[in-house]
C-alpha cells in the first residue's frame, strides 16, 4: 500500500492536457472533485466531511505547499547556523569531542552545509519532478480522506519533500481547522524517514471550545504495529466572585489495551486577607498487562510565596506507599522549615525535618535531620557564593549517624585565575581533590590538579598543562602530563602530549604527539600527527598529512597503524579523505581547521 502511495505521488497527476481536449479535462476534473468531496463526506459524515473537503480545495496548492517546504528548510538551515554541537564531558565518550576546538569544527562544518542544503531542497521543489510532486499531492490528499484525513496545506508532506535530501524523520505533523461553533478538527500522518515514504500511522482529532470549558477527542491508527490508541479529554474552568475554579479529566487507550484516566482539580480563593489554593488529583490504570495503578496527590497554600504555609503528599494505593510534607517560608523568603513522613512500599517509614536560613546577601545555612528503619542522622550544610566579599565560593556539609560524612568544597575565581579545592570524607573513604588554572598574560596559561585518596594514603591523579598561544598569530604549543592511577592494572599510567601550532606566509601546521607509559609495563603506546596547509586564497587551502599509532593489545604485543590523507579547507571547515594502513580501509575525517 506504501508503494502505491509513492507511485502515486509521483506519477503526475494533474499534469494537464492538450488544448483541443481542455472541455473534456474541465468535466473530468468535476467528476473528480465531486467524488472526492463525497469520500470525505462519508468518512467524517456530511457537515464535517464537506466542510475540510472545502477547506482542503482553499488551501491546498503548489504556491502554498511550495512556500511551506521553502519556510521549512529556511528554518532548519538558520537553527542549525546557531551551533548544535557542545564538547562531550571529557572521557565521557572515550574522548571523543571532548575539546572545545572539535566542537567547533563540528559546527563549523553545519553552519556552512545549511544554507547549501537549502539551496539544492529550493532548486529541486523548483523543477519539474518537484512540482509534478506537489501538484499530485494536491489531488492525492482530496481524493484519500481515510489515510490523510485533513492535513489542510499540505504541511505534513512539504515539510518532508524538504527534508528530502537530509533522510529526516519529520515526525507527526498535525493542522487544525477552525469549523465555527466552537468546533476545530485536524488530522495527521506519521511518516518514516522520507527517503522510504512509507506512511507509519495517521491520527485524527476533533475538539471543542468555549469560554471557560473544552473538550477533545483523538485517535490514532499504527499501521506498522496494527495498534489503535485513543485519548479524550474535558477541561473547565470558572470564576466566582474572588474564587476560581478548574478541572481537568483525560482518559487514554494505549494500544496494548492499557486504559489510564486522570482527574486534576484546583480551587483559588482568599482565606481572610491571605490568597489560599487547593490542588488534587489522582491517577488510575488497568489493563494492558501490567498492574493495576491507583495514586491519588494533593496541595494546599496559604499566603504569599515569601509568607506561606503549604501541606502536600501523595498516595499510592498500589504500593500502599505515601509522603506528607508540612512546610512554611517565613521573613520574606529568607526562612523557611519542612516535616516530611513518607513509607516505601516494603513498609518503612522515614521522617525528615529540615530548616534553612539566608546569611547575608550570599550565604545560607541549613540543618536536617532524618529517621529511618536503617537509623537515625543529621546534616548541616553551609553555602556562600561570596564569603565576606573575598570572591571565595564555600559549600561545606557535615553529618552523623546514617548521613555521617564531611565535604568542604571551596573555589577562588576571578576570572584569570581560577582553583577549586574539595574535601570529602564518607564510608571509610577520604578524598582531596584541587585543581588550578592560570591565564598568565595574553600568551601564557598554566594548569594543574591533584586528586588524593587520603584513605589509601594514595595519589589517583596528578596532572600538569603548560600552554603558549600568540594572540596575534597562528603560533601556539602545549605540553600536557597526566598520571593516572590504574586500579584494574595496579601502577600508574604516565600520559605525555604536546601540541605544536605555526603559519608563516601561505603555510600552515599542526604537529601533535604522545605517549602512554605504565609504570610497570612500560610503554602502552604511542601516537604522532602532522596536518599541513598551503592556502589558496582568504577562503580555500589545500590541507593534507598523516599519523603513525602503536597501541599494546591484549596478549601483550604492539599494535600498529598509519594514515596518509589530503583534502581542502573552506573558510573554518577543514575535511580530509584518505587511507588507514593500520585497519586496511579508506576514511573521511573532519579535521580541526588550520589558521594564518
């Protein structure tokens, strides 16, 4: 059915016809619309049918479907210009884009694709394939009111025809018309990825509104899983003198034949002189396998934010697990005290108290305390953003009992100079950590951190970064060391880097280098790369290099490779295609650019 519809797409409808026959092809082209209106007609029966069938006829067009795939694109390539791309946590990915410098050639390389791939989308919705395409979606979606139902405009489809060179998946696209009344219906059709243009499920909805109340009703239609899922929904809401009212209930069908309804309700009101609100609700499931759910939660406030009194908790009958929590702020905010009582759903119960202060205009304290079957333990904790306007940043914690524990974070920035020192004492295991950075000058910069097992008497990681940059040139080094302490491999693993950056005339390089080196067992790898540059012109440079790695494997041999590569760099994006010796395979890199 999928490929019918693609053919179908594509095959040219309303390509016209020649001038002697054009009467003809005028009464053709009524039968067909008159047949068509009486499909949608007795899908979504005659005064709703008839009503998108006429919607359906205004609105959709080449211009207009042409306009929205062109608006499409337009957005895509300018969110795309913005810089999508961040640096990975650093190890977090193996290494992997873990340096700002690969971030930014990421993007680099976006933000000069987008406009050209809006181009090339432009150009094709321009020529004759792409408007003999848009003109048979024109037709396609009058005549198929069961599988399209009402996508008014044609936005689901252009929207996709947009994406077309990239393979995205758009998703579900949804329109909604206005039919007077009160009442609005819309539909939509899930695609795949649009390359397959393969229709994955089709929805629709019907709603209606007026002051104060709505309702809403939608289905839709899996066709990949054969699943139906449906949801309803009433909402209300009032006014009575100084009170208002609102009320909410949804009901939903997944298509494993699970049903969930939910009620939500509030009231506002003024209790004396004090605004008052009062919020509940609950939840319940059934079917579809699993078991049954029933949880019911409410909250009530009285006062201002700054002056207020709150009570909430919730309960989960199928757990038989609840929480309570009395809270209140006081002194505008600057105070404030909570009891809460909570049981699991083995049955434990736990009670937590805590109360929190503000100390000047940067500092808070806070203390707690919490009992549960395991014991008894109490925190408290200081903060200061700024203490006695020294720039020092403090965050210190101590606890007894079951939060037994001591941490003491403190950091000094201010902004060329930046260290953060942290203390942690919890479950036997005694940790300092201290890192430093310094921006000398213009040129120098200089980093360091020591992470210390005070338990084991045991330094885990101990690191050092010297780097110059010319602010006036593309001329730089670094030297890098880090020692690592190899738990799974008892010893150290010694890591050495160094970096080399230098341009005079129309030339350009970059050599990086680096070694691995365990204490133990010697050397564990090694790693070199040089990547050279002859630039053509402000925008365009000829780019090419090479790399040699040794790496040791696991049965304790010496793991070889090289590459050898060339391309060009535009602008800010360097990309370089070429040979891996090592694995036997060809490759396509994106390189950190080179400068002069």
């Amino acid at each position: 059915a999928a490929q019918g519809q693609a053919d179908e797409l594509a095959g040219g409808a309303g390509a016209g016809g020649d001038a002697a026959s054009q009467q003809s092809e005028e009464a053709k082209e009524a039968e067909r619309v008159a047949a068509a209106k009486k499909s949608w007609e007795q899908f979504l029966g005659a005064k709703i049918g008839g009503k998108l069938f006429e919607l359906v006829q205004e609105n959709v067009s080449y211009e207009d479907l042409l306009g929205y795939a062109q608006d499409g694109t337009k957005a895509m390539a300018d969110a795309l210009k913005g810089g999508v791309v961040k640096p990975t946590e650093e190890g977090a990915a193996g290494g992997l884009m873990d340096e700002q410098s690969e971030a930014d050639a990421v993007n680099a390389l976006i933000a000069a694709l987008a406009p050209a791939l809006k181009g090339a989308v432009d150009s094709w919705l321009e020529s004759d394939s792409g408007k003999r395409l848009l003109t048979g979606i024109s037709q396609w979606v009058e005549e198929h009111p069961k599988t399209v139902t009402s996508i008014v405009g044609g936005a689901l489809i252009a929207a996709a025809v947009g994406a077309y060179l990239a393979n995205m998946d758009p998703g579900e696209f949804e329109k909604t018309f206005d039919l007077g009344g009160g009442f609005k219906a819309g539909g939509g059709v899930d695609i795949g990825p649009i390359q397959q243009l393969t229709v994955q499920a089709v929805s629709a909805t019907l709603q209606y509104e007026t002051e104060g109340f709505s309702a809403k009703i939608s289905a839709k239609q899996d066709l990949e899983k054969d699943q139906t899922t449906a949801n309803a929904s009433v909402a209300g809401q009032g006014q009575v003198g100084n009170t208002k009212l609102n009320g909410q209930a949804d009901v939903a069908l997944a298509g494993d034949g699970r049903t969930t309804v939910k009620i939500n309700g509030g009231i506002e009101t003024m209790l004396g002189n004090k605004p008052a609100a009062l919020t509940a609700g609950a939840t319940h499931g059934s079917g579809g396998g699993a078991p049954d759910q029933m949880k019911v939660q409410g909250k009530f406030t009285l006062g201002e934010s700054g002056e207020q009194h709150t009570a909430e908790g919730w309960y989960d009958a199928a757990n038989d697990a609840f929480s309570f929590t009395l809270a209140r702020t006081f002194l505008d905010g600057a105070g404030s005290m909570s009891h809460n009582v909570a049981r699991d759903g083995d049955g434990n119960v736990s009670t937590t108290r805590t109360a929190a202060m503000d100390m000047g205009e940067q500092g808070k304290i806070s203390v707690s305390d919490k009992t549960s079957p395991q014991g008894d333990g109490a925190t408290v904790r200081y903060q200061d953003d700024d203490v006695g306007g020294s720039g020092v940043k403090l965050d210190a914690s101590a606890g007894t009992g079951t939060e037994e524990h001591l941490k003491i974070g403190a950091g000094y920035d201010i902004g060329k100079f930046k260290n953060q020192l942290d203390l942690e004492m919890r479950n036997g295991v005694n940790t300092l950590g201290i890192k430093s950075t310094a921006q000398l000058d213009e040129e120098w910069s200089l980093g360091a951190n020591l992470d210390v097992n005070l338990s084991e008497s045991r330094i885990d990681q101990i690191g050092a970064k010297l780097g110059w940059k010319d602010p006036d040139a593309f001329r730089s080094f670094t030297l890098e060391y880090k020692g690592q302490w190899m738990a799974d491999n008892p010893g150290y693993n010694h890591g050495f880097d160094a970096a080399f950056e230098y341009a005079t005339g129309n030339l350009s390089g970059r050599i990086t280098a680096g070694a691995d080196v365990h204490s133990r067992q010697g050397l564990q790898g090694a790693r070199v790369d040089a990547l050279a540059g002859y630039k053509l012109n402000n925008d365009w440079a000829l780019i090419g290099g090479g790399g040699y790695t040794a790496d040791r494997n696991d049965l304790g041999g010496m793991h070889q490779g090289w590459n050898a590569r060339a391309g060009v760099q535009y602008k800010g994006v360097a990309i370089t295609g070429g040979y891996d010796g090592g694995r036997d395979q060809a490759f396509i890199r994106l390189e950190i650019p080179l400068g002069w």
